[in-house]
C-alpha cells in the first residue's frame, strides 16, 4: 500500500486521503447538477402554468398519494360465485386498481399468464419506435393498449432478482406504485433485492402466487415450504397470506397505503371457497393481521385453530364439527404475522387468550415459528418436507391436510390439556 501511494505521490502517512484533482472533478458535479436541475425547474414551472391540473397530479403522484376513493369499486365477494382462486381474486383487484390508480405500474417474472397479474388495456411498456416486427407501431396497440413508455405492464423476462431490483429503484424514484410477480417459491431468487427494498423502506408490492404444495403435479421444485418462514423473518416485510377472495381484495388495500416498506401477497393457484361472512367475521379483519372469524359464543373457548391461506377453510370445516360434538372452538384468520404482532397486547390477547393452551396451527408450509403462536402445549400441522408430484388435493392430504387430521389434533391437544 505504501508503495502504490507513493507511485502516485500521494502521502503515506494518511489513511483516508483525497487528491486535490480528485476533489476538484467531483465539485463540478454539484454545479452540472444545479444547471441541469435549473433547466428541468424552468420547463416545470412553465408545464404548471399551462396545465395546473395535469401538474397537480403529477405532484400528488410524486408525494405517492393514492386518488380520492381509489378503492371504491373493489369487489366483495359472496359464496354464490363459487370457489375462486386467491391469485384470480388479485387478478381482478389488479384490474379494478389499475383503473382509479393511474401510477400503479407493474408486471411478472416470465409468468403474467400463471399469476394473473396483466393489466388489461394498459400497454405494454417498451420501446415506442419498434415494434416486434420491426416496424414503427401505431400509437395504439391492438388490443387498445398504449404502445412505448406509458405502458404500464413491464416483460421483466426469467430474472427475478433483477426485476426486484428495479421495482425498487422504480419506487426511490417515486411517482409510480411498481408491483412484481412470480411463484412464491421462486422468492429465493428475489431476496437479495427484497432484503435491499426492506431496509430502504421502499413501497414495493410482490405478487407471490402457487403458494404451497396444492399446486399440485409440478412437484418440489416448484411447490414452497420454508418460503413463509424466511420471508417472515425479514425486518419490516410485511407478509399477507389471505384466506379467501374478500381478504385477497383487503390485502391489495393494505398494500397499495403500507407505504413504510415492501409488501408481499401470497395467492393459490388452486380455488377456494368464499367464506360467508353473513355468518363469520368479515373481511376487514384483515387489516390487525389476524382475528377472530368463528366462536361459540361469549364464553372462553377450550380450543383455539389458528389458520392462513387456504388452510381457513379447513379449519372452519374441522372446527363445525369439533362444536357438534360439544367443543368450545374458535377460529382465527391470520393473513398476517406482521400486523398482529403490531396490534396493542389488549387486542392480541382477546384473539389469543393466554388462558386457552389448547391450541392448533395449520399453515401448509414450514412449520417454523408457529411456537410462538400455539405454545408449549399446542400442536402445530405443517409441512416438513419438500412436499411431492401429485394432484394438490393429493398432496395436500398425504401431508395431514383433511378435516379428520385436523379433529384428531384437536382432540389430541384437549386431551392433554385436560390431564
């Protein structure tokens, strides 16, 4: 070191030394920044003087605020439409959102056809002088979308890490709301970059779609485990998991205003049933990250199923029969760990009284952290393996997935409770 210091004739004895030359060449960065920040000023002051409106929402877009009653026409959905998948209820939430929030920009990792996340008649973002063919498109596409740069659906290709990346450079720059989607296994490509949006606090949505062993036939290289778990131990990654269409919808409304750090929606491939909220809690549960969907009553529940995803419904179906046979049961949703632990200890306590002991998780996924949740004496169904090639409903009962494994669980955990 001392020799190529003195090579340059620099001094040896410093041990953080900048060269006068060197100093003088980054000086004039800040005077060619004025000038250019100066020049861009002047063509923005006189855009704001010729189209005030137009400039208003530019800067509105730029503060990422979202536009009044954006979220009006989201759906609700009811069991008349019959099961839907998660990742076709976020489909459709895309849609609806894509409408009213014009700075919603977005697209998929290779897999728009599978994660449901093209927006329809929005362009295609590229080059606005060729086309594929060659030649110079029209300024509208032939499906009525925008050709060139006002297209708002980004071809990121097979490079998850990379899309994640410019998903958040896209939101540091501001003025637009990016998302990126893929299979929820494939997450482990991403995480560098989502590890890097995390610390930054950048306002990233991830679309994380086929989000466990029921996807089915494409076996272990395809279906997550241990993807929940690593995700869930990421600082300020906030994780939703919904149980059906109507908290899928919910969970796009807490993404598109959780603006402190990316936000990571976990969808099926396969339907589930709409839960009928004339008769459950309803939807909006979703936003204190887990709570009360089904009880018996005012009195202290013996046993407690806390579910996510599409596990909800089976512990729904498990728990009606637990209460025919004379059990105290309740059912908790939890979509999210992040926002339940934010919750006020009063709130987290009357969902998961410490009273109750008996309790049972059942997440399709890594059973790792669920002890925090169910305690010493409670009983976690999870998924310990790398899951396997067959049909999902297949899958999913060889890993212990049925209404029968579930009661005998249950039953199992009162009875040591109760000794």
């Amino acid at each position: 070191m001392r020799l190529t210091k003195r090579a340059y004739d620099w001094p040896e004895d410093r041990t953080f030394h900048v060269p006068a030359e060197a100093a003088r060449e980054f000086a004039k960065v800040g005077t060619r920044g004025a000038e250019l920040r100066g020049a861009w000023q002047q063509v923005m002051d006189g855009y704001r003087s010729a189209h005030g409106q137009l400039a208003g929402e530019f800067d509105r877009a730029m503060a990422g605020q979202l536009p009044p009653d954006w979220d009006a026409r989201l759906p609700t959905y009811t069991p008349q439409h019959g099961p839907v998948a998660t990742r076709d209820a976020g489909g459709k939430a895309i849609e609806v959102v894509a409408e009213s929030v014009p700075t919603l920009v977005g697209g998929s990792a290779d897999l728009d056809p599978s994660t449901r996340t093209m927006m329809k008649g929005k362009g295609d973002f590229q080059s606005a002088t060729v086309a594929k063919d060659g030649q110079t498109p029209p300024t509208q596409g032939a499906a009525g979308g925008v050709w060139g740069y006002a297209g708002r659906n980004l071809h990121f290709g097979i490079r998850e890490h990379a899309m994640t990346a410019i998903l958040t450079g896209m939101a540091h720059h501001g003025g637009v709301i990016p998302f990126g989607a893929t299979f929820l296994t494939f997450s482990d490509y991403m995480r560098p970059s989502i590890r890097l949006a995390a610390l930054s606090a950048a306002h990233v949505i991830y679309v994380w779609t086929h989000d466990s062993i029921a996807l089915g036939e494409d076996g272990p290289t395809h279906q997550p485990v241990e993807q929940l778990a690593s995700l869930r131990a990421m600082p300020n990654l906030l994780v939703l998991r919904p149980a059906d269409a109507n908290e899928t919808v919910e969970a796009w409304r807490i993404a598109m205003q959780h603006t402190t750090g990316p936000v990571g929606l976990v969808l099926t491939r396969q339907k589930i049933p709409v839960l009928d909220r004339t008769t459950l809690a309803p939807a909006a549960g979703t936003a204190h990250g887990a709570y009360v969907l089904a009880d018996t009553g005012g009195r202290l529940p013996e046993l407690i199923l806390i579910a996510t995803g599409s596990e909800v419904s089976l512990a729904l179906e498990a728990h009606r029969q637990l209460v025919g046979e004379g059990v105290r049961s309740r059912v908790v949703s939890m979509p999210s760990w992040e926002l339940f632990e934010a919750q006020s200890a009063a709130y987290r306590e009357a969902v998961l009284p410490p009273a109750v002991h008996a309790r049972v998780s059942v997440e399709a996924g890594s059973p790792f952290g669920w002890e925090r949740y169910v305690g010493p004496t409670g009983a976690i169904i999870g998924v310990n393996g790398f899951g396997a090639s067959a049909p999902g409903p297949v899958v999913m009962a060889k890993h212990g997935f049925t209404v029968e494994h579930v009661v005998a669980t249950a039953k199992a955990v009162l009875a040591r409770q109760h000794h």
